[in-house]
C-alpha cells in the first residue's frame, strides 16, 4: 500500500470543538414553531391488569393539546424481530414501567399536572422476574400466547461432545451469572416528532439504526415507510441502548393527534425504567482439555431474561451460545439457549451483544483449567487461539488474527510472568482474551455491506453522506479520514453530512462492531467514484493521462512530471462548469464475503473480519471488607489498521472503563417486582477515581477486508475486562467469581472460609 497521509494518523472528532464547548445541538436544544412537551404515564405495577383508563379531566386541563393512550394508536402488534409489542399497554401492563398513556402540553409543570389527572384503575397480577423461576410449571404468564414463558429457544451442536467429554484429560463444569445492567449513555432517550399537511411523520432522535427503526416504526404507525422520516442529530452515547423504544413512536402519535411538534425527553428515572438494559443470563457451562492443554470440547446452557419484550434479546442469546466458540480451535462444541419472558424492563443490546457474557464465562472456566493443568493462562490461551487463515468450528473465515501477538505483547508489557510467580497477599494479576465480528450477517437478513456518497462542490468541499450512526464514538471522524485519503485531500475539506432517511443512502447503522469496515468501505467505495470523475478532468487540464495523475495535500499532479499540477479546488471548479452546475458526485457500496448460517447446522462465514483481543488486569484486595481496587490495566487488541489511533485508543480505554463498572459495581436492583435504583444515586456507575492507569497497545494485522486493512473496535474492547479482573482476584484470594457483580461481603465470606481473612 502506497504512503498513507491521513489514515494512520490520530486527529480528534471532527465535532470535539462544538461538543467541548456546548455548541453541540442535541434533541433536548431542538426547538420547532409551536411544539410541545411531552411526558408517558408508566404503570406502578410489574404486572396488573387495566380495568379502566380516564383521560377526561386531563384532556380538559388548560394547556394541554392530546391525551392518548392505546385507544388513539393504530392497535397493531409490531417488532423488529418478534412481534410482541404495541405502543401502550392494552388489556394490562407486563413491567414496572411500562408505557399506559401520555400527554401533549405546551410546557412540561402542565404536562406532569396532567399525568397525575389520568385515573387507571388496575388489578395486580402475580409475577415473575427470574427467568428461572419463569421456566417453571405454574409460573404467571408474562403473555398468555407464550406457554412457559418461553419467547425462543437456540440450539447449535457441532462434533461430538459427549465423546470429547470423556476423552478429556480434564473437565471443568460451573453455574456463572452475568446481571442486568443500564447502559448510562450521557444523554437520556429523547425524540422529537412533527407531522406535516399530508400526514407524513419526521422523528429527531439519536438511534444508531435510522433506517432499520423506519422499517418498524412504519408498521406500528400504520403507515408506508415513504411516510416516515428519520433524522439523527448529534447525540451523547448509546452503547446499543438506542436503538427501537416506545419513547420514539409516542412523539409521533402525541405529534399526529395534537397537529403540533411533540419533543419527548426521557427523566433518568424514566430511562432506568424502560430503556433496553443489558440481558441477564444464566450459564451452565462445561468444558475439558487434553493433559496437554489442547481444548475438546465445551458445552453450555444459556438461559436470558428477555423481560417483557423480546426487542433483540433472542438474537443476543443466540450470541451467547456460540460466537465465543471462534476465540479458539474448539471442533466439539454444544450450546442451548433459552430466551425468557420476565415482567421487567425489556432487555435489549449493550456493547458486546451476548459475547460479553459468554466471554466472562468461557475465560473463567479457561483459567481453572489452567489451574487444573499446571499450565500458564497466557500459554493455554495462545496453544488454542484462532491464527490467521484459519477457519472455526462454525465456519468463520478469519482473515487475519493477532491473537498470540495481542496475549505476547501484553503479557510483556504487564510483567506478566514475574508477576504471577511472585505472590503478593491480597494482589493479583489475571488475563482474558476475546474475539468478536466487524458486521454479523445474520442481524438484518436483506443484505449486511455499507453504501456511500460523495459529493465534491464548486469550492472543492467535499461532503459525505452515509446511513450509519456516529453516535460518540468518532465514526464520522473516520468516514472523513478514509473519504480524504482517498481524494487526495486534507481533513478540513471534508465535511460528513448528517443521517437522514430522506437524503442519506440506505445504511444498517451502528451495532457488530460494523461501523469502521463496513460503512468505512461504503465511503471509501464512493470516494473511488468521485475520485475517478475529477481525476479524469484533472489530467485532460493538465494535458495527460487519468493513470499518470495522483493527488496528495489537494494537489493533482503529473505522477512522471510533479512540478506540473494544479490544486484539487481548481479541479473541481472546472467540473462544477463542465457539467453546467452539476457537482461531483460518487457512489459505491461494499458487498463483504459473507454468508447467512444455514438454518440446521449454524454454519456460515457472517462477518467479513474478526478482531481479537487480550487484557491483563492487576487488583488489591481489602481483606477485612472484600472491596477490590483495580490497579493497573493492560490492554493489546487487534484491529488492522488503525485508521485513527487516539480514537482507537480511546474506545479500548472506554471499554475497559465500562466492563470494570460492570465487574465491582453496576446490578439493576428489583424489590416486589419494582426497579429501586433507577438513578445515578443509586445506581453506581465508576468515576476517574476508579479507573486505574491503563496501557494500551494496538496490534496491527493488515485486515484483507477492511478499508485500508482496518477492523472494528467498539465491543471487544469491553468483552474480555469482566473476567481479567475476576481472573485476578482469583490469583489474589483463592475465590472463584461466579457472579456479576463481585459482592463485597459475599468475597469476604469466601475468604474467610479460606482461612485468608486478616483481623484489623
């Protein structure tokens, strides 16, 4: 590959200066003629049934311009992958929080006047919350049309497990539970929505999937998808949270019925309620090894409380079963998973989509293998890890790994060896590794690539237009550096258009890790277009052939005579008026190699790059209170090439950040059926002062499929931090972590047990 002069090299966001400071507008600092302000009644109850809803006296309450509630929507069932939703509880409400009617008022003191106007008669139901104890004979149904709770079941087997089993030198079986947790996105869910004169609907809201919510929004609104517009202004965070909620299409519904805009913004407490947690699960998981330490076989049973609403939680559980058996040569595998049906909060995607659960399990089990063996963690991991070229057990083609690299480099930089065979009381040092996907076939079943525009103005400004989703992580930062590469260009010339259904091209949008490879490749495919209209003008204005013509820094140049040239705007100033007005405009897509999985077996190629990764935690543990302290993080991940490595940096360092919140400190907490922590009061999310220093260390296998050799890196830099730090308080204390989150008093007690407890 030629010279690089602007992929490679770090730049900060491309909105860093609006956001630091507050220019940034976010849907909250939208504000349209005569708009409203909406608000949702939520039922008090996790299960009961409506009786009676009375609107009439805060219908007639002064200022208020609509009251709706199931009655005033078009009463169809709708979802993106299971139809098991509708707008506002019907016959009864199904969680603590779920949505039974809403106002439009013209300011918000008004709008919460008239909540407290609306009289719901109800009738408590019995419920249920673990998925467990839901799976049960006689447990109450959350829907009466799903017989034991069940809302899907998965199943892949590959090998033979059983044989495997026996064959194994060693076998490691356990229960482990990863909980819920909230995604604590800056920005709470928010949305505004307006209905012009012919009826058709435009939504603001942050969503990383704009096009793929307009396909289900449609549907439940009862309208053409041609109707519905989507458009996303910049927002703070969603880590997989934002994606389709009821908030959006209840702005909608307050918007049609009152004929004025409707902004809808969720409280926290609102957003702890009934946004899309991560889905709790439970594993049963079984694994063995050769005396050698080659694995044979593993086998699990994944149970995921789904709550009231599938949403994506089936999907998510699938995951769980089988994406973690491509991290090594696994050839025996067997998975079954369950997604239940529970009265609370519906669960949906959080960074790591299932892989993240599966990861703390697979990696925890993997180090009492070690432990069984005799064998170091870091070289049981690099005996087993996938390489480059190789093929899993599920059929996934890896292109490039840098797996060994990643465990080699961070081992290194962790003093890993000297670390673990010298014992410090109460300090310990563990690892885990992780792979994940850039882009999964099998999420939207039409197609899985990345299209783009480019368009090149009279000036020689260079606009790109995408249908992904930069929801913080610095995804329009990349388009605009793979973009400028590509032309030729510097980073100030590129502009990167905000997505909206009307103008951008049809795009999935941000979830699997997709972003970088495949809208990255979409744009990239475009910018080649554009690239090759304007060259072809630049070497006729300077006398040549388009082969013999190259850009750099904005100027075209002769590549056998340099000094002749001619810069990039006169270019395309010269275009603007060849083609009477017309600018440049390029156009491209990217179909990856992949493949959806055959229905029976599970196997197909569903991604076209796998990145990999390996973290190396280091913990204190109190031994009088069982409080851990992480103090000192390593962090080696392969992403290809990184196209901007401050940014890459950045999302590993989050990653971790989040994954130790998750680890020590985060659990939505139910009492009777009822969240109790639905606030950052309660509910504890880590500040600076709990993030150790962390070492981060880029690893940088040229990936086929990637623009410019790049891979995704959003989720794995989350997966494997859950059980690095479990792994070390393991090292530390003796006490296998078996449960998120670690318990304080629970680790003590287990210490205490071990005769390790030290008296104050």
């Amino acid at each position: 590959m030629s010279q690089l002069d602007i992929v490679g090299k770090s730049f900060p966001q491309i909105a860093a200066r609006e956001k630091a400071t507050g220019e940034t507008k976010f849907v909250t600092d939208l504000v349209l003629p005569r708009m409203l302000c909406g608000q949702v009644l939520r039922s008090p109850y996790p299960h009961a049934k409506i009786i009676s809803i009375d609107t009439a006296k805060a219908a007639a309450l002064p200022g208020v311009k609509a009251v709706v509630t199931f009655q005033d929507t078009p009463k169809i069932k709708f979802g993106p992958r299971s139809e098991d939703w509708t707008i506002f509880a019907s016959d009864k409400t199904r969680f603590h929080g779920d949505e039974v009617a809403a106002v439009a008022a013209v300011d918000a003191d008004i709008a919460e006047q008239a909540l407290e106007l609306i009289r719901v008669e109800y009738k408590e139901l019995p419920y249920i919350i673990s998925p467990l104890d839901a799976m049960k004979q006689g447990a109450p149904l959350v829907h009466e049309d799903k017989p034991g709770n069940i809302g899907a079941e998965f199943k892949v087997e590959a090998g033979d497990v059983d044989r495997a089993m026996d064959d194994s030198y060693v076998v490691y079986e356990d229960h482990f539970y990863t909980n819920q947790v909230y995604q604590a996105y800056m920005e709470p869910m928010s949305a505004l929505a307006d209905v012009d004169l012919s009826g058709r609907v435009s939504i603001w809201t942050g969503t990383q999937i704009p096009n793929m919510m307009r396909m289900t929004y449609a549907k439940a609104l009862g309208m053409s998808p041609d109707n519905l517009r989507i458009v996303v202004p910049e927002y703070g965070g969603a880590f997989g949270g934002k994606m389709e909620n009821n908030i959006h299409l209840i702005a909608a519904v307050l918007a049609q019925k009152s004929g004025r805009p409707v902004k809808l913004v969720n409280t926290r407490h609102d957003d702890f309620l009934a946004g899309n947690p991560r889905v709790p699960m439970h594993f049963d998981i079984k694994i063995g090894a050769t005396q050698d330490g080659i694995l044979t076989a593993k086998d699990v049973k994944v149970v995921g409380a789904a709550g009231a609403r599938l949403v994506y939680s089936q999907v998510i559980v699938a995951t769980a079963c089988y994406r973690v058996d491509s991290l090594y040569r696994l050839k025996n595998v067997r998975a079954k998973g369950y997604t239940v049906y529970t009265n609370s909060v519906p669960t949906a995607c959080f960074r790591g989509f299932g892989n993240s659960q599966s990861t703390f399990v697979l990696e925890s089990a993997l180090d009492e293998l070690a432990i069984q063996l005799k064998i170091d963690p870091a070289e049981l991991r690099i005996k087993n890890g996938m390489g480059s070229n190789e093929t899993s057990v599920h059929g996934w083609k890896i292109g490039s790994s840098g797996l060994r690299e990643c465990v080699t480099k961070a081992s290194k930089a962790a003093n890993w060896s000297q670390k673990k065979n010298n014992k410090t009381p109460f300090k310990g040092i563990g690892l885990a590794c992780c792979n994940h996907v850039s882009g999964n076939r099998p999420f939207a079943r039409e197609f899985d690539g990345g299209s783009g525009i480019v368009r090149v103005g009279k000036d020689g400004r260079i606009t790109v237009f995408h249908g992904e989703s930069d929801m913080g992580q610095g995804q329009n930062t990349t388009f605009a550096q793979i973009v400028a590469e590509r032309l030729g260009v510097t980073m100030d010339m590129v502009n990167v258009a905000q997505v909206d259904t009307d103008i951008s091209p049809f795009g999935l949008g941000s979830f699997a890790t997709r972003g970088t490879l495949m809208g990255g490749n979409g744009v990239l495919a475009a910018a080649k277009d554009a690239y090759g209209q304007m060259a072809d003008i630049a070497a006729d204005m300077l006398k040549t052939e388009a082969s013999d013509v190259q850009c750099r820094k904005g100027m075209f140049f002769v590549k056998s005579s340099p000094e002749t040239k001619i810069s990039f705007q006169d270019v395309a100033s010269e275009a603007t008026i060849r083609h009477h007005g017309a600018p440049i405009v390029g156009t491209g897509f990217y179909q990856p190699p992949t493949e959806l999985p055959d229905p029976d077996t599970k196997k197909g190629n569903i991604s076209p790059a796998y990145p990999f990764g390996c973290q190396i935690a280091e913990v204190e543990v109190d031994p009088n209170t069982g409080q851990v302290s992480v103090t000192n993080f390593v962090a080696a991940h392969d992403v290809g090439r990184a196209i901007n490595p401050m940014a890459t940096e950045g999302q590993i360092q989050g990653g971790i950040a989040q994954g130790l919140g998750w680890t020590l400190m985060e659990n939505m907490a139910y009492q009777d059926g009822k969240m109790i922590n639905g606030d950052f009061v309660d509910y504890i999310v880590p500040s600076c002062f709990d993030i150790p220093d962390i070492k981060t260390i880029l690893v940088e296998p040229i990936e086929p499929n990637g623009p410019y050799g790049a891979k995704g890196i959003g989720e794995p830099a989350l997966n494997p931090t859950m059980a690095a730090i479990t792994n070390a308080i393991y090292d530390a204390t003796g006490v296998r972590i078996k449960e998120l989150p670690v318990n304080p008093q629970k680790l003590l007690a287990e210490i205490q047990k071990l005769g390790k407890h030290v008296k104050g």
